[in-house]
C-alpha cells in the first residue's frame, strides 16, 4: 500500500484544494491531510484564517478523499508524521516548490502544479472590506501603529484619518485622505478606531455608535463608569461592536498566561503586582499642553487588566496615590492603586513621569509567575517554584505588539455580529469605577 501524505490550512475549501487533494490521492493507496492548528498558523505569520480548525477538518473530510486527517502543530512535525504514520510520498503544490527537498531523506517528494486563479487569500480579500477610519492624533505613535498594522488585516482597509495633529497628516499617513471633522470621516467609514484625548472619547465614541458605525477605542473608551454603561448600551441598541481596545489582551503570551493560571498552576492567587511605566513623548515642564495623556489613562487599563481578569471586579476596597504634575488638572506623573479583594490583593503602579521596572509578577500558594519588562508586551514569562527545578520558561509568538490580533477580533465581530473582545464589558465598566475615584474621589497626594 503506497501511502500519500500533504498538509494545508484549507481556509475557505477552494477548487485549487479539491484539485489538489484529488491528484494527491491519485498518487496512492492511502492519503493522509494534515491540517494546521490556529496557533501553528498563527505563528508562522498566517493571522487572518477566518475559519476555525474544526471547520476546516470538516470541509477536508467533507472532500470524500482523505482517508485520514492529521493536525500540523509545530514546526518539524512532517518528519515525525512520515516516520509515525510509514509514508511512501509527500506532496503540496507547486508554491512550495524545493522547501520541501529536505523530507528526501525520508520518503519521494512530489510538487504538485498549483491550480492558477484561486487562493483563500483572494477569498478572504474579495469579501467586503471593512473601512477604517482613524481618529486621533495626542499619541502619534500609536495611531501611526494601528494604521501600519491594517495592512497586515485581511478585509481591513484605512478609510481615513481625522487628526488635528497637522504633523501626522505629512508623514506615513499622506496616502489617506485626511479630514477634520468626524463627520466627514463617518462618510466613507464602517468603524473607527479611536485614540484622541481621553477626555474626548465618550463624546466621540457616542457620536460614531449613533451613525451607525462600530467602534475600537483606545482605553479608558470614557472617564466615568456610568458613561462607559452607556456607551455599551448604545452599542447594543444599534446591533453595533464596541470594543475596549488594549493591544496586550490579545497577545498570545498573556492570553497563555491567564488559562494556565485558571487551571490553578500556582495554586490560589493571593496577590497580582503589575507595574507599567514610560516616560516617552512627555514634556514633563508642560504635559498637559502637549495633550500627551496622564498616567492612569495611559498606563491604568494596562496594569489593571491582569488584576481584573484574574481576581474579578468585585474588589472591597481601593485606594490610590498619585504624583501630580498638577493637582487641579489631575495630571498624574505616576499613580500607586491597591486593591483588597476578600481573598487577594493587588497592586498596580503607573507613571508617565516616574520611571521603575515594567513587571508583572503574580502570587500563589503553591509558586509564582513572573513576566519580565515590558510585560504587557511579552513573548514570554516564567512560572517559579521554591524547587527552581521545577521552574518553566513559556516563549509564544507577538506580531504587531498585539495590535493585528485585535484587529482580526474586531473584524471578525462585526463580519459575525458577535463580540469576540478579549477585554470583558465588567472589566471595561470597572476601569471607569476605579477613574471615577480618580477624578471625583480621593487621591492621597505625593506633592
Ligand atoms: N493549492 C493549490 N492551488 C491553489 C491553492 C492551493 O494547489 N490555487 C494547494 C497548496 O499548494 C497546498 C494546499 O493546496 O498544497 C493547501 O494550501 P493552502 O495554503 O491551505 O491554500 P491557499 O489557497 O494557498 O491559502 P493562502 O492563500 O492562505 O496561502
């Protein structure tokens, strides 16, 4: 029996697969399909899939031509497969022509002529776009980020920007029609992203919801808890995607980290330490009038959302203490928050004046994790025993600092209508909870 082995992702089955999978098959006995995992995809660079692996096993299987279907993991499986399941030949198509050379040493390697006209990437393209529209303009680097990762974003495309930041328009952002009012930006959008003044997003996001447009706003998406409720419920009314935009849920370190921790492997968490600090961009004689935002709104959504996601919102009690730049204009240069929960504590450190290490480190009775700086833009962490032998490193893929996946999350909500945000609505209404005490309650003052 010559048996017959090939792999692929077989996103959206096309007639190139089916015509593939047939001559495959015609090649022996026994064929065999290796499908590859969300995660192998996503690590080799492939992001925009838009079916999951089980959608894609059925469809293969659904073909009548594999006798057997296999998932692709991790890089150097093929070998282990040829040798596990006995295999005479190897073959894909012809656009991977002599990568493959290497699998000689084990079996006949056949290059298949790809069927002209047809990928699932043209699929995915020729759905229609969903037209960004970028707003903003106080932090430059981030919304220069957003746009360049769009391009990255199957079914993403950049309708324009609205910025007053004059500056922006004639660098990387001069192939983008530029408007100044939103307004004329909703005109030729489907959704924004928003990144202006926080002050500014509640009206803005408000606005946007009730054109009928989705919305990704950078966090806090507005600076009091009953706003942010009502955004929500906007959204919600209008059948539209609101979502709280932090890049650092959707790493796959960080998502990595919190299931691992769920399934209880330092024990019962008894406290969370996150601290997030950067003095970039900031003038620190004048911060306010270069619109730069303040620490707790810059860095506070970041450093608390581990706290939030692993030890829930219901805290008894927080308390916090700033260094202002100005007290009357709550302009923090760093802000201290210590949350008491029944069972746990946390805390979290910001600044944007004040410089210190950007650690995440979370404690349980049985060990510790710890994310080494930045941790909110991590490829790895570590979990620690006080038997260091029992110490593992965990290393995962960050492209686009997170950016691209929450863009895919976004894309993928309003193309299913169902909100695929990795940062929960309580999570999002408590940020405004802990803003709320910030700008209305007390503060002990560093000065
Ligand atoms: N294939 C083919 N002809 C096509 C498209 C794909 O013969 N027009 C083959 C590939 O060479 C591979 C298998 O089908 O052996 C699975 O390919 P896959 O990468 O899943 O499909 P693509 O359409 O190439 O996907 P993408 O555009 O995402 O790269």
């Amino acid at each position: 029996m010559t048996k017959v082995i090939t792999y692929g992702t077989y996103d959206m089955l096309h007639y190139g697969h089916i015509h593939l999978l047939e001559r495959a098959k015609a090649l022996g006995d026994f064929l065999i399909v290796g499908v590859t995992s969300d995660d192998f995809d996503k690590a080799r660079g492939k992001i925009n899939v838009q079916q999951s692996l089980t959608e894609r096993i059925e469809a293969v299987k659904a073909t009548g031509l594999a006798d057997q279907v296999i998932i692709e993991e991790y890089e150097g499986q093929k070998i282990d497969d040829l040798k596990r399941y006995d295999i005479d030949i190897f073959t894909v198509g012809s656009d991977w022509a002599g990568k493959f050379d290497y699998l000689r040493e084990y079996c006949r390697v056949v290059y298949l002529d790809r069927t002209h006209g047809i990928s699932s990437t043209e699929l995915r393209a020729e759905s229609r776009k969903v037209r960004i529209g970028l707003v903003g303009g106080n932090e430059p680097q981030i919304l220069e980020k957003y746009y360049k990762e769009c391009k990255f974003v199957n079914g993403a495309e950049v309708s324009g920007v609205c910025t007053s930041n004059k500056q922006l328009l004639h660098g990387i952002f001069n192939a983008a029609p530029a408007t100044n009012t939103l307004e004329e930006l909703m005109e030729m959008s489907d959704a924004f992203y928003i990144i202006s003044h926080p002050s500014e997003h509640y009206t803005q996001v408000k606005k946007a919801l009730e054109h009928g447009k989705h919305v990704l706003c950078e966090s806090p998406i507005a600076l009091r808890k009953q706003e942010i409720r009502e955004l929500y419920k906007i959204a919600d009314r209008q059948g539209l995607i609101l979502m709280d935009a932090i890049k650092t849920a959707y790493g796959m370190a960080y998502n990595r980290l919190l299931l691992l921790l769920k399934s209880g492997k330092i024990g019962r968490i008894v406290s969370v330490d996150s601290t997030c600090t950067s003095m970039r961009n900031v003038d620190l004689n004048d911060p306010e009038s270069s619109g730069a935002w303040n620490s707790i709104c810059a860095w506070g959504p970041t450093g608390m959302l581990p706290v939030f996601q692993l030890l829930g919102t219901d805290y008894e009690k927080v308390r916090l203490a700033s260094f202002f730049h100005d007290k009357a204009c709550k302009y923090d240069l760093f802000t201290k928050m210590d949350f008491v929960y029944k069972k746990a504590v946390a805390s979290v450190k910001v600044g944007r004046g004040v410089k210190s290490e950007g650690e995440l480190i979370i404690s349980g009775t049985e060990g510790y994790i710890y994310v080494p700086a930045p941790w909110w833009n991590t490829d790895y962490f570590e979990i620690r025993y006080e038997d260091p032998t029992h110490n593992k490193r965990y290393f995962y893929q960050l492209d686009g600092e997170g950016i691209r996946y929450e863009l895919v999350a976004f894309l993928k909500s309003i193309n299913t209508g169902r909100n695929n945000t990795y940062v929960e609505r309580k999570v999002s209404e408590t940020f405004g909870k802990v803003l709320d005490k910030f700008y209305n309650g007390s503060v002990y003052s560093l000065m």
